[in-house]
C-alpha cells in the first residue's frame, strides 16, 4: 500500500515537473507583417494566414488581390471552396465566356484578358435565348435609328434607348463630327448659348498656390454646363454647382471656371424666373450665392429675425436648433434630407450625446481633434454637399429658412472677399466636408494630389436687440478649408473643429462701462488729489515738488485700481446673475474674443491694486515707533563703590522686561487680520470644486451644479468665472469680517483692545509716527503709578480699578480715551529727529560716525533714555513751546481723512475712539487686503483655468508676503523702538 501511494507521488510529481517545464519554456510567437500590396504578381494575400501564396499553375492575382483567376486563354475547370483549377482553351475555340467557364469562338478578334470582342455599336451574343451555349458568339447591331434608338449599355451586353442628347443632336445615337462629346453627352459643334469653347478644368488650392488640373472637371465641367444650359437638366445642374463649390465659390471675370460657367449659365437662363420666391435661387439651378455681388450680408444677416423665441425655463421652453440639410453627391444626385444633429457636419468623432449638444440653444459647443489623412480617404472617396436650413415649424406646415455660408476660402477676382469687414463679405449656400475627387490629377481612380477638408466650422446666433421674446437673426455658418498635399497618407494629420457660439451687440454695454469709468475714474482723481493734500499737510511740507507728484500717482493708483475692480465685478456679477436666471433670451455672453477688454480691466486693476498694496506695505515697514516707559524707581538701593569703604545709595533700575514684553505684542499683532486666509481659500475651493458652483461659469444658460460624467461640457466664460470666483471670495471675506467683529471681538478676543489694556498694565506707552508730522498715540500711563510690581499687588491694583478706586485711564483727567491721532508741530518732530541723529549716523557711512562713540549699546542706550524723557515730558506739558491740545475730529475730518486745522505753535491730539493706529497693521487694511486677494486668485485662474492652482497660488503668496512683513517689520521696531532684535520673539 505504501509502495503504491508512493509511485502515485512520484508520478504526480514528475507530471507537474513536465507542465512546470513546458509553463517555464513557452515561447513568443511572431509572424511577419505582409499586405496585399506586398504579394508579388503570382501571388495573391490569403486573409486567413495573413500572408501571400502562391497562385495555381496558369493562374495569376485577381483584381483585388485576395484570390487567384486565370490567365487569358484558360477556362475554369473547377473551382473549389478555396481554390480553382484552370485549362487552356483548344485553338478553335479560343476565347473564354464572360463568366469565365467555357470556351468560345469568337466572331472578331480578342480582348486582352481572352475575351471576344464587337465593334462600336454592337453587343456580345453568348447563350441563345434558353441559355444554352452557342458554337460561335454573335454581334448583334443594335438599332441607333429612328425610332428605335438603342445603343449598347455600359455592359456592352444588351441594347437601350440612347441619350436624349444623341438624339436632339443628330437624331442618331451617334455623335460624329462635327459635333462635340463630352461627359457622355452629345452637343452640336458650336458652343451652346455663351458658352466658351474651351473652359478652365483647373481646380486652385490657394493656400498651396498650386492649380490642380482636375480629372473630374476635365471629365464632366463643361457636360455638366452645357447639358444645365441646353437642356435643362436638373442633375447636371446640381453637378456643376457642386464643381463651383469643390472650387470654393471662387470665380474670376478674367477666367471661365466652374463658378464663371455657373454664374453664365445663371444669367443666360434668367428668363425661366426664380424658385420659392427668392430672386437668388434660379429655376433648375442650386441657389449658390446672395446676389451677383459682395456686400448684401448686412442686410441678409441683420434684417429680419427668425419668427420663432427661444426661452430657457417656463412652459414655453424651447431650447432646440433645428437644422435641416439637402444632401447631394458629386454627380448631382438628391440623397436625401438630413436631420442636422449627429456626424453630418461634425467630422470629430464623439458620441451622440455630446455632439447632441452643439444644437442646444445658449450652449457654447466647441470641439476639436486631429484626423488622419489615411483615415480621410478611406472614409470620403467622394464628397457630399448641404444645402442647410433652419427648421421654424411652430405646429402648422415645416416652413425652412436657409442658412448663409461664410466661406473664408472664397476668392473674387483673387482676392479674398470674406476675411475682412461685413460689408465686403460675399455670403454663398452649400458646403462640403471632404473632397478627395477635384484633386485627382491623372484619373478619377487615382489617388488625390490634394485633399480639401473642412477645417473649420462655426455657426454663430445673433440676439436681436432689446429683444425680450428671445429672437435671432438667422445663423450664420462660417467654414474654413484647408488644403492638404498629399505626400504619405498614412502619417499625414489635419486638424479640424467645430463650434456653435452666441453674440449680442456690445456696444451700449461697453458704452455704459466706458462710462462709468470715465465718471468713477473722474471721482478717483480728486479723491487722490484729497489724499495728496491730506499728505502734504500731514508730512508739514507746502511745497510741490517731485515727490508731491509720486504720492498722487501712488494714490491714484490705488483709487484706480479700486474703480476698475468695481466695474469688472459689477459686470460679471450682473452677466452671473442675468443670464443664468433669465426665461427668455434677453442677454448673451460675450463671445471670447470680446472678452479681452474685460480681462484687460481685471489686469490694470491687479497691477494697479498691487502697487497700492505695496506702498502700504513700505509705509507699515518704515514707521517711526517708540515705547514711552512711565515706570519711575521706588527707592535707591545700597551699592558698593569700587575703591571706597562706605556703600552708595543709587536709584533702584527700572525693568526693561515690560518694554520688551509690549514690544514683543506689538510684534505679533503686526499682521493679524479680520480673515483668517486659510480658511478662505479652503471654503472657497469647497463652493467651487465640491459643491459644484464652478458650473455655473459655464457657457451655457442652465444654473446646475452637477453635471453627468458623460454629458457635455463647454467652455468656461471669463465673464461668469471672475464674477463667481470674486463674488465668493468677497461673500465669505465680509463674512468672516462681520464674524470678527460681532461676535470674536465681543466674546472671544480682541488683540487691538488687549494690545491697549496691555500697554496700561505694563505702563508703557506708544508712540506712531506714519508721517513727519501724523501719527497715532496709545496712553499707556498707568493709573497705579507703578507696573514693576508683584503678583500680589499687580491682583491688588488690578480689583482696585475695577471697583473704580481709582482714576480713569484716559490722557486727560476722568476719562477713558486711550487712543489718538496726532498732529505735531515741526519744532516737536525737529527735536526727535535730533535725539535720534547719533543712531542714523550709526547706521549711516563710516565717514559719519563719531568715532568717540566705540560703544553702539552705549549710544543706543543713551538715546533710549534721552528719547524717553524727552517724550514723557511732552505728555506731560513741560515744555511750553511743544504743548498740545487734545480735541474731537470733526465728521467731516474723519469722512475724508483730512485735518483742517495745522498744527503751528501746539500739537493737536484727536481723540480716538475706532483704534485708527490699526492702520499701520494688516488689521486696519483688511479691506486692500482683501481686494488685493481676490484679484491675485482671480488672475490666477482666469491665465490657468484652474480654481485649484489659483487656491494654491494664494495661500503661497499671502504665507510670502506674512513672512516678509514679519521680518522687515521686526527690523524696523528694533530700529525705531532701540529695542534689541533678540528679544522679539
């Protein structure tokens, strides 16, 4: 039993040992790639092995390639599923039947594939009538006179009524001379009716400058002209239309081309009237142009609107473009009606869905891609024309109403009429896609030297004015073709497009927006000239001089900046609004290219905006700061002299730590603000990219936030993404500004207010100079006269104010006012300037320092204290000629930031309830802040399209512009306040 279980492992082992082998020793097949085109003449590509094979004997390759037929001479012996056996024909009966089976003697001589041959005129006659096989083929003459008139069929195997040309020509079905044949039609010798004798069958590729001379025009233009002239035949008619549009509607008076043998046709046959009442479509003819002329387009395009509205909501929502097409091949034969809405005019591959939604009306559809030339040929071996038409059916009889075709490529006299102003365009009908067929040069079964596509297909719907029902003047289909030369199909691309867009006249909305700027910009210059002035008398200078005129252009452009960023988000906020709430069309986007004012005003108010934002931020970099320490010493303390016996008694030190400790809060509040960033750019890429609200800067009339994955989805608007994107930003930044300010401030924190209360409790004042002669004033004495205490007695004083034990914390007695505005005089300013001499020449030229002075702690030391007293007094009254007033701004002082009284003999102090010392902090300039931020992401996403990359952007340059506050803000209070740098934290 073991033995057995043994050898049944063993042989398990040595089978999964064999498959492992085989899994580890499988190798990759390959075989070699090979074409029909590769197969030599005996050969034919056989499509299930994907190779060549060689024929049988006395065989040769078929036409196509893909089997074997006999060589002339041999007869099919037997043909198998797969394969045929030949056999040579006896020499009395040498030549092979049509359907290659039997052998025959022929009446006449041999073709060259072996088979019998008849004169002009008559027919092969192989099986008598039962279908049996005759000894001898027979030619059969057919008929060609009266009244029979039978001539041989393309076939040559039976007999038919000749054409009707034949037989008005020469009551014959011949055509001898001296009469003229010509795309198998039979025309007297002399020209008919104005026709030229000879004609241009040269097609022009104007892009290429290369005239191709057309195998299908040599073959068929003139046929085509003179059976249309003649006889009146309609699909001739058609066919030289379509020979006018291969040629671009182009046409010379110099030169009698397709279109100058349509235009001649078109005047010879006035007599026959019009057709549907419209003077430009001629009877039997295709209606080709509007007019004989360029220059009726204005009047076609912007005369009468279509009869039906368009509305986007309510029960009489109608959204739909219906566009009908009549379709014809080359040869001038109908098709059939198309309905517009699916690959008929969209040459991108898509699906349905989506290329569904180019006809929806207010959806701006735009679609490209890169076609393969191979692809084009394969697909197209002949064009397809439209003749396209609006659809206006309102329930009653379908009434059509044509659609005008711009088409770019179009030459009159060489030059080309519908590139440049309206009133020059030559408006035409009918278009093609593709031609591969005028460009064939040797033969029609010939590859194309040039192919003509469609590159370029716009339809574009104008509003009508003040229209309030949605009305449209009819839509205007632009095309532009361009040529290919074709030098190898198979790598060659095209790009192509397609587009649908939407417009209205601009110009009262940009006469309303030049406008208001004109005014608003008006107001901005004498608001800047105010604040000129108001600098001026700040900085106690009345001379204009260069730097005057550098401080109003720097004003102005903050205040510049400030109208065009009021007119943008007007305009978008009103275009956001309007028209994605509207029922009825009233309103249209602006198209792109008519955007670009509007984007230039979001650029002058950035770059405006930023310099504004910059000199302020030079300004808080640059103020004049200075602690005021009140803290006077208790006692005098015992100190040994060196040298002496006896102990001194000296003033006990006042702390520098309460100094420090406001200097380190001024530090840190120095860029506090009412927003918190983060949290703004989070909140609003929420809205934008998770809630959907991006959507709605669509071009499209629908208000929707989501959107399925597979729908279509058009181009953004400039327009709708900066009033979205700014709207959002401004909603959520004053949000969180009334936020700040009702409810943190109130029952959070409010570091402006504890900054103050700080200052008193550390008996420490603070001195603001933003000007020469301006600034702000923070009182900071304390009440208790002494900070430089213990925890006990700091708890002590503290509930001793509470319990109005005390006095009041205001600079003048028994009131609260902590806060001012100041207006020194120029003495005041001379005298501060001159203390703090010693320390601008430390950090001046070596040549300007006092070498006495080796010591810069000493120095810096010595002016703290002498800046100190100097100060202190003034507070306190003790010099007579620096005296101040404290006094109430009056309303219209604060409303424009102006002081109508100079301060000459005394300075002023204007009591200051708001804190207005915030403004040298980014608290005070919440607003510029909050412009400058929206504009920068707003820039930002209107260059990238992207609402993330904007976020992004943002929150790096406001973490840039924090840091560079910070740390040149923090050189500047070491510099101004003497405080050393290493103890701001």
């Amino acid at each position: 039993m073991a033995t057995e279980t043994l050898s049944v492992d063993f042989c398990t082992l040595t089978l999964f040992l064999l498959i492992k082998s085989n899994l580890l020793y499988c190798q990759q097949f390959a075989i070699s790639f090979q074409g029909p085109s590769d197969c030599g003449t005996e050969q034919y590509f056989d499509i299930s092995s994907l190779s060549c094979l060689k024929c049988g004997s006395s065989q040769k390759k078929s036409a196509d390639g893909l089997s074997c037929e006999c060589q002339p001479g041999f007869r099919i012996l037997s043909a198998a599923a797969a394969s045929i056996t030949c056999q040579q024909c006896p020499p009395d009966r040498p030549a092979v039947t049509e359907d290659g089976y039997w052998c025959i003697q022929c009446p006449g001589s041999l073709t060259e594939t072996g088979r019998c041959q008849c004169p002009s005129g008559a027919i092969l006659v192989e099986r008598d009538v039962q279908g049996n096989l005759l000894e001898e083929a027979v030619c059969e003459v057919c008929s060609g006179a009266a009244p029979t008139f039978s001539a041989p069929d393309r076939r040559g195997n039976r007999c038919e009524r000749c054409q009707a040309t034949f037989i008005n020509t020469t009551s014959s079905c011949t055509c001898g001379s001296p009469n003229i044949l010509a795309g198998g039609l039979c025309f007297p010798a002399a020209p008919p009716n104005n026709l030229p004798a000879t004609v241009n069958t040269h097609v022009n590729f104007a892009q290429l400058a290369l005239p191709v001379q057309s195998a299908w025009f040599s073959k068929n233009l003139y046929s085509s002209a003179a059976a249309c002239l003649v006889f009146s035949n309609r699909t001739a008619c058609q066919a030289l239309g379509n020979m006018c549009v291969m040629n671009m509607h182009s046409f010379s008076s110099a030169s009698m081309d397709a279109c100058g043998l349509f235009n001649t046709v078109f005047r010879s046959t006035a007599a026959l009237g019009s057709t549907q009442d419209i003077s430009y479509w001629r009877a039997n003819l295709p209606w080709l142009y509007y007019g004989d002329q360029p220059g009726l387009a204005n009047r076609v395009l912007q005369t009468d609107p279509l009869p039906t509205g368009f509305s986007f909501k309510g029960n009489n929502r109608n959204t739909d473009i219906k566009l009908l097409a009549a379709v014809y091949n080359a040869r001038g034969d109908f098709l059939s009606w198309e309905q517009v809405g699916g690959a008929n005019l969209q040459l991108c591959p898509d699906s349905a869905r989506r290329q569904r939604a180019a006809y929806t009306f207010g959806t701006a559809f735009q679609e490209s891609c890169v076609l393969s030339v191979a692809e084009l040929l394969r697909v197209y071996p002949e064009p397809v024309f439209y003749d396209v038409f609006v659809d206006v059916s309102n329930g009653g009889s379908q009434r059509l109403i044509p659609l005008p075709t711009r088409n770019l490529n179009q030459q009159f006299n060489g030059l080309f009429t519908n590139q440049g102003n309206m009133n020059d365009w030559y408006l035409s009908r009918r278009l093609l896609l593709v031609d591969t067929l005028s460009g064939r040069e040797n033969s029609l079964s010939s590859l194309p030297k040039v192919l003509r596509i469609a590159s370029s297909i716009n339809i574009k719907f104008q509003l009508v004015p003040e229209t309030q029902r949605g009305q449209v003047f009819p839509p205007l289909l632009s095309v532009a073709y361009s040529d290919i030369l074709i030098t190898d199909s198979n790598t060659q691309t095209v790009s192509v497009s397609f587009a649908v867009n939407y417009e209205m006249d601009q110009n009262e909305a940009r006469i309303k927006t030049d406008v208001a700027l004109g005014v608003l910009g008006g107001v901005a210059v004498l608001y800047s000239l105010l604040k000129t002035a108001s600098w001026k008398r700040r900085m106690g200078s009345p001379l204009i001089d260069m730097e005057t005129v550098m401080k109003f252009l720097l004003f102005y452009a903050g205040d510049l900046a400030n109208v065009f960023f009021i007119i943008t988000w007007g305009t978008g906020l009103y275009w956001l609004i309007f028209y994605k709430a509207q029922q009825f069309v009233s309103v249209l986007l602006p198209l792109p290219a008519q955007e670009e004012r509007f984007v230039t005003y979001i650029g002058c108010a950035f770059a405006l905006k930023t310099v504004q934002f910059l000199h302020k931020l030079v300004l808080q970099l640059s103020v004049d700061v200075f602690l005021i320490d009140w803290e006077r010493p208790r006692g005098k303390a015992n100190r040994t002299v060196q040298g002496c016996a006896e102990g001194k008694r000296e003033p006990s030190p006042v702390s520098i730590w309460r100094t420090y400790f406001v200097a380190n809060e001024w530090n840190e509040i120095q860029t506090i603000r009412k927003i918190n960033p983060t949290f703004q750019i989070m909140a609003v890429l929420f809205l934008l990219e998770v809630v959907g609200f991006s959507s709605l800067t669509l071009r499209e009339p629908w208000a929707v936030l989501e959107r399925p994955p597979q729908a279509f989805s058009p181009p953004s608007s400039l327009t709708l993404r900066y009033g979205l994107a700014a709207s959002l930003w401004l909603c959520l930044g004053l949000l969180q500004m009334v936020f700040f300010t009702v409810f943190h401030e109130r029952f959070v924190e409010d570091k402006i207010r504890q900054f103050v209360d700080l200052c008193s409790i550390s008996n420490v004042s603070v001195l603001l100079l933003s000007h020469r002669c301006f600034g702000y004033y923070i009182h900071g004495r304390s009440v208790h006269g002494h900070a430089d205490t213990n925890m006990e007695e700091m708890n002590s004083n503290l509930k001793r104010e509470a319990e109005a034990l005390c006095g009041q914390r205001g600079l003048l007695p028994n009131t609260d006012t902590q806060t001012f505005q100041i207006s020194i005089t120029n003495r005041l300013r001379q005298q501060y300037d001159r203390i703090r001499e010693p320390l601008s020449r430390r950090n001046g030229p070596s040549r300007l320092v006092d070498a006495s002075l080796n010591n810069p702690f000493d120095q810096s030391t010595k002016a703290y204290h002498t800046m100190n007293r100097f100060l202190g007094s003034i507070i306190d009254h003790a010099h007579r000629d620096m005296d101040y007033v404290v006094k109430d701004k009056l309303l219209l002082e604060k409303v424009i930031g102006m002081e109508f009284m100079e301060p000459i003999d005394k300075s002023i102090f204007y009591n200051d309830e708001s804190h207005s010392f915030s403004d040298m902090l980014f608290y005070g300039n919440e607003a510029t802040l909050l412009i400058f931020d929206t504009l920068f992401f707003c820039v930002v996403d209107l260059g990238a399209q992207s609402f993330t990359l904007a976020a992004v952007l943002t929150y790096l340059q406001q973490m840039i512009i924090c840091l560079i506050r910070n740390a040149f803000g923090r050189r500047n209070l070491a510099n101004k306040t003497l405080v050393d740098q290493r103890f701001l934290i």
